[in-house]
C-alpha cells in the first residue's frame, strides 16, 4: 500500500470487511441565488428535500452517472460539474453493526441546459439559497 498514509489503514480494512460498500453522487444546482432541490417521491427519504443524485452504475465514472441522476430526476443536463468533496456515511442495523458504507461524491452546478420537471421520482423546487428548507431535508440518522 504504498503512498497510503497511517490513518488510511484502518478504514481499507473497515470497507474490506464491510458487506455491502456504494458509491454515489449528489448534485446542487444553484443559480442567481437559488438552489435546485427535489422533494423525493419515493423509496428512502420520500417526502423530504435533497440534491439530486443517486448510486453510481457499473461502469459509470461518479461525473456521468451525476449528469444522469439529473437527466432521470429532473430532466436538465448540468453544465461544469464542480467537485465539491466527498461524504462518507454508515448505515447501521438496528444493533448497531454496520450494513453498508456509502462514499458520496457531492458536486455543484452553477448552469445546466433545460428546464426542470417533474419526474415519477422526484419534484424539483426552486430554494432561496437563504430559505433552504434544512428541517424538512432527508439526513440519515
């Protein structure tokens, strides 16, 4: 594992041994002040707001498949995908023990061609980025 720094170590173990391990993405789009959320219709966090975005397919780089969680989501095609970091979340069983790992690229998208509509999956809405609904968003607890 060369070039591996020391705190590395522990989480390749960790996600060696983990059983289930997803990549995803998640995209803000925010233009003249406002940001592009949807408010999920279904499946895990249905009724709350979030990004757009969803897991990464086999072979599909983290970009192509945030270009395409917009396209199935809200129908828009974003323009210049900046990488804005990542989050690394685990999701735990009742008792505790960790179910998955899910490493989460989050991008932002300052331009995109279309216009956003509404999918089976999700509506999309139009924020303030100083009214963002934070209490009614989807946060895995």
């Amino acid at each position: 594992m060369h070039g591996t720094t020391y705190w590395e170590y522990p989480l390749i173990l960790f996600i060696y041994y983990c059983s289930m391990l997803f990549i995803e993405t998640l995209v803000y789009v925010v233009k003249d002040g406002k940001v592009l959320l949807i408010r999920k219709k279904r499946g895990l966090g249905a009724g709350y707001y979030n990004g757009i975005g969803g897991k990464v397919e086999e072979g599909e780089d983290v970009v192509s498949a945030a270009v395409r969680e917009c396209r199935e989501e809200v129908g828009i095609m974003p323009k210049n995908l900046e990488w804005m970091g990542g989050l690394l979340e685990f999701w735990n069983y009742e008792d505790g023990r960790v179910e998955s790992v899910h490493f989460v690229h989050v991008f932002l998208a300052r331009d995109f061609d279309g216009v956003p509509r509404e999918s089976d999956e999700a509506e999309p809405i139009w924020f303030s980025v100083n009214e963002v609904p934070y209490d009614n968003m989807w946060v895995m607890m």
